[in-house]
C-alpha cells in the first residue's frame, strides 16, 4: 500500500516511465510529461533493474485476505506461465506472497507433488489396456440426461485405472475422454432432430458412439505416455495438453 497521501503508481504508468527513460530522456523530462515526482521517476526504473517487473512488489506484514479476483488472476498467471515458481508467480500477479499463491493453487487443484509421485508410478504402463471411466451431460435446454453407455468395456479395452490418484479434479490434461466427449457431442449435433426431447438425444448419443471409430479412442490412448512424460519434464505443473 502507498504512503498516507500518496497513490501508488498502475503497472502501466511504471511501463510508460521506463520506456521513456530507456528512450533518454531525463528524470526530470519524464516528471513533467507524466505529471509525477522525479523520485517516483527514478525509484520506479531503479526497481524495474532490479525486479524486472512493473506489478507491486510483496511488503512486509500481514497479507491482505484474497478476493475472488485474486484468486482469479492467481490462476491465470499460473496457467500461463507454467515454469514460474509460486514466489514469482506471486511477485508478477500483483504482489502475492508464495504462500497466498501456494493455497490458491491447492484450492484449485493444482497439486504438483502428487501429480509428480503419481506419473512416477504410472510412467511406464501400458495405456492400451486401461479402461477410461468418467461422465457427461447431454443438455436439452435445462433438462440434463446423465445416463451412460451400456457397454462396460467400449471399443475393447481391458483394465482399470483409478485416475483420481492423481488428483484428478485439477488434472485435466490426464484425462483422455474430454477430447473423446468433444467429438461424441460434435456427433450428435449433426444428427437431425436429435434435440428434439430427451428420448431421440439418448438415441443420437448411443448412435454416435457406436459410430465412432475405435482409431478416435486409440489415438488418443497413444497420447498418454507422452502427457505422463511431460508432467514430469514441467515438475507437476500443467502441461500443454
């Protein structure tokens, strides 16, 4: 926070002294075409040398209790730089402490140790042989229909994987049936009157599906070994699939 009587400067006003600065002008040119203090002018280039950031920076004390939007861009910024560290990550968002970033990321479901232990111990399995389980929803309106396939074991694969060992409720790049939802819903829409009511839905969904090449599944069970290896290579964090 800024000194009583003071107003902190926005990450884009800090920009716009630097760039001016590195254009070379003068401290005191920068003052008088910005409208701020010659100081500020020279604290705040002086602290992009060293931080190389425009964002605030943490300050010493009790943290401030995080809101919805900071948690929002907490994430954000964890998404989008998937190598920083959380004490960066906390730095670059506006000033979080690592331990702010640390919770949030939990709270979400990002837990790298265990995404990490459980890649470890899956590396090498054969994902041919695993049988995928998960759900969908088919909307008619506000009306939903939950019901599943009836086959047990769809498109011949044999064995089980309980991936929630992995926490999966933040682990949407190890789970293979997304995509394979994707192309089922992609399906039904094409098929004329499938949204009719919740009857021909059922039926547009159990026809796509059993019109879906098994060579969709197999090439997405393929991509498994090259996700598990890439949660390795970033240390637990979320990959690029």
């Amino acid at each position: 926070m800024a000194p009583a009587g003071t107003t902190e400067l926005s990450p884009t006003k800090r920009s716009q002294i630097v760039a001016l600065r590195k254009e070379g002008l003068t401290y005191g040119q920068i003052a008088a075409r910005l409208g701020v203090a010659r100081s500020t002018c020279c604290k705040t280039v002086q602290r992009y040398n060293t931080y190389k950031t425009y964002r605030s920076l943490h300050r010493s004390g009790r943290p401030r209790a995080l809101t919805p939007i900071d948690k929002h861009i907490i994430i954000r910024t964890i998404k989008e730089h998937r190598f920083w560290s959380y004490k960066k990550v906390g730095i670059e968002a506006g000033g979080y402490t690592e331990l702010q970033v640390r919770r949030t990321a939990r709270q979400a479901g990002y837990r790298r140790r265990k995404r990490v232990k459980w890649a470890r111990q899956n590396l090498k399995r054969d994902w041919a042989q695993v049988i995928w389980t998960d759900e969908t929803a088919l909307r008619l309106g506000q009306i939903v229909t939950h019901r599943t396939h009836p086959s047990p074991a769809p498109h011949g694969v044999v064995a089980v994987l309980m991936q929630r060992d992995a926490g999966s409720d933040g682990s949407p790049d190890l789970n293979l049936i997304e995509p394979i939802w994707f192309k089922l819903k992609k399906r039904v829409q094409d098929i004329p009157g499938a949204y009719k009511s919740l009857d021909p839905l059922w039926e547009a969904a159990k026809v796509a599906w059993e019109e879906m090449p098994d060579e969709v599944v197999r090439r997405e069970t393929s991509k498994m070994g090259a996700r598990v290896r890439e949660v390795l290579k970033v240390h637990g964090r979320q990959t690029r699939f």
